[in-house]
C-alpha cells in the first residue's frame, strides 16, 4: 500500500457501472432522431428502458411525429381498408403506428352453397382473427357478408346479412373472455341464437327483407348486391 492509498476492504460496497452516456442519450433531442429510423416495434421496447423514457416515448406528438416522418413509405403500403394515415381525430400512439406499418391481413370466410353455415376450417380463420383484437383490444372491425348476386333480392339480402352476423357471433364467442368486447355480446344481431337453423332458411320477415348494420367494436353488415371493395384480406392463389 502507498501512501494516500485506500485499498478496497472486504466489506465494501463494489462500484456501480455507470450509464450516464446513455441516460443522457434518452434524455436528449437526438433520441427522437433515433426512434425516427426505429420500427414502431422497436420503440416501444425502447420506452420501457426508464420511467423518463417511457412517459417521453409514448407522447401522443412522438407517434404522430414518426408517422408524418414515414407517411411516403407507409401510403405505398397502403390500400383500401387498412388504418387511416390521416385520421381527422386520432390520438396517435406507438401502437398505431405499428398496425399501420405492418397493416392485418384478414381471411376471407366461405360458406356452404346458399348457407350461413360455415365450410369447415373457417373457424379457425375467425380464430386468427380473434387472436389479433386479443392482442389490440382498441381496433375496431367490419364484417361484411355477401351472397351471389343472381340470387332473388329477399333471399340474397337475408343470407348476406346472416353470413356477416354468424361470423360476427362465432367471432364474439372466441372474445367472451376479453373485457373490451363484453358489451358486445349483449348487441342484437337480428339472427338467431340456435345455430343448427339458417333463419333466411325459414321464413323471409320484414326483419331479413333489409341489411343492417350491427354490433359497435365488432360490426357486420349485408352487402348483397355488392363486391368486396377493401383489399386488406389474404389473398389466395391467382389473386
């Protein structure tokens, strides 16, 4: 031991690394620059590296910022049906951000010929589907039904309508246990709830005669008469 020297004693607290380059890093301007070349992925793990951070990243103007800074890129992945790049009254977040850099793709559901029954393995599309709200509780979803348009107006409204509303049950049913879609179950579908009976199949009431929308997070609707219009679905072969 030299003099002046204080050797370290066994009960000594060992020294702490120090991270301050870092800290001042998160702290700084130029982390917004770094998030801007970031996956919105990516900057959510990034949040999570200090309280200071966390409150800093997930600032609505951040999302927001981020998206403007990639709006040529994200409107080339667009198409009809994915989220909006400009919602006229939208809070941004991170979350959005990352549906809108990696858009859902969602399945197409097919029937039985001239049935709201469904063809075997398209429940486990619709469990797919239910996977995805599971993991975002705040997106929102349309159902559409169709049927072949040659069929006669009643018919053809009635069993476009009872498609959308029988995927939109079975899609529910997979959600029982999910909070944000409690309220949904308790919303008139205008179908029956005995699913071994097509109620188009009955009898064609004033109920049937006409489309309607339903449902709040989860809605569906008739479209007979019409043609898919969005193309955010998976496309199958030669599509």
């Amino acid at each position: 031991q030299r003099p002046g020297e204080i050797l370290p004693g066994a009960g000594d607290t060992p020294a702490q690394p120090s991270f301050s380059l870092v800290e001042a890093l998160l702290e700084s301007d130029a982390l917004l620059d770094v998030v801007r070349l970031m996956p919105a992925a990516a900057a959510a793990r990034l949040a999570k590296a200090s309280t200071a951070t966390h409150a800093r990243l997930l600032e609505p103007q951040v999302a927001r910022w981020c998206a403007a800074s990639r709006r040529a890129l994200l409107e080339a992945r667009n198409v009809r049906g994915d989220l909006s790049l400009a919602p006229t009254d939208c809070a941004w977040s991170l979350e959005r951000l990352h549906l809108c850099e990696n858009p859902p793709r969602f399945p197409r559901i097919y029937f039985q010929f001239a049935s709201d029954e469904l063809e075997s393995g398209s429940l486990a599309a619709v469990a797919r589907v239910a996977v995805l709200l599971k993991r975002h509780p705040t997106l929102r979803l349309r159902i559409h039904g169709f049927a072949q348009p040659a069929a006669p107006d009643a018919i053809g409204e009635a069993l476009a309508q009872a498609r959308a509303t029988r995927v939109r049950r079975a899609l529910l049913t997979l959600l029982r246990d999910c909070p944000a879609f409690a309220a949904e179950a308790s919303i008139e579908d205008g179908v029956r709830r005995d699913a071994r009976v097509s109620p188009w199949s009955l009898t064609l009431s004033d109920l049937h005669r006409h489309t309607r929308l339903v449902g709040d997070k989860v809605q569906a609707v008739g479209r007979w008469g019409s043609w898919p219009a969005n193309h955010n679905f998976e496309a199958g072969e030669g599509e």
